[in-house]
C-alpha cells in the first residue's frame, strides 16, 4: 500500500479505538491492555472536541478575513489609514497565532 492510498483511507481515532476494543474482546490475552482503554476513550473526547473548536476558530477567521479582503478591494481604499488596517489585522493575527499554538499542541 502506498502512502497516497494510506492517507486516503485513514480511519479515525475513533474508528481505530473501535477496532482495538473489538480485537480485545476477541483476544483475551490482550488484558493488560484494559487500564488504558478508558484514557485512550477521554484521549479520542478531548481531541475530537479541541478539532470542533479548532475548525470553528478558524472558520470565523476565514470568514472575518473574507470581509476584510472585501473592504479593501473598495474603490474608496485611499481613505482607509495604515493605523485603521493594523486595528482590523491584528486581532485576526493573535487568533490564527493561538489557533496555531492549540494544533500544535495536539500534534
């Protein structure tokens, strides 16, 4: 298998937890395995749900970043002072740097 086919079919987590509490009722002498079954249940919890919050952060960044792009493609740009550019900019820099520091951390 190649690794374009391995990143195409990667099962999730979730779906890779399954398999292995499935392979675990079939193989007894997998026992000592069941202590870190419920970590790893409140591993595949906290990541699915910092995920949640990730792809929301970043969609409003997405989505605030679109309208700015907008605003400054108006023809009345001249107006528009490099003072108000780095008010609206900025914050939008401190999300996508915390967001960014949030995956890393679940890498």
């Amino acid at each position: 298998m190649t690794s374009a086919t391995q990143t195409l079919h990667s099962p999730s987590l979730s779906t890779l937890l399954s398999q292995l509490k499935s392979l675990r009722r079939q193989n007894p002498s997998l026992h000592p395995i069941d202590p870190l079954l419920p970590q790893l249940d409140e591993y595949d919890e906290r990541f699915h749900h910092s995920a949640q919050l990730i792809c929301l952060e970043l969609g409003q960044v997405s989505h605030a970043l679109s309208a700015l792009v907008a605003m400054l493609d108006q023809p009345n740009l001249d107006t528009l002072e490099c003072e108000q550019l780095y008010c609206l900019l900025e914050p939008f820099a401190r999300r996508l740097q915390q967001t960014t520091v949030q995956m890393q951390e679940l890498a």
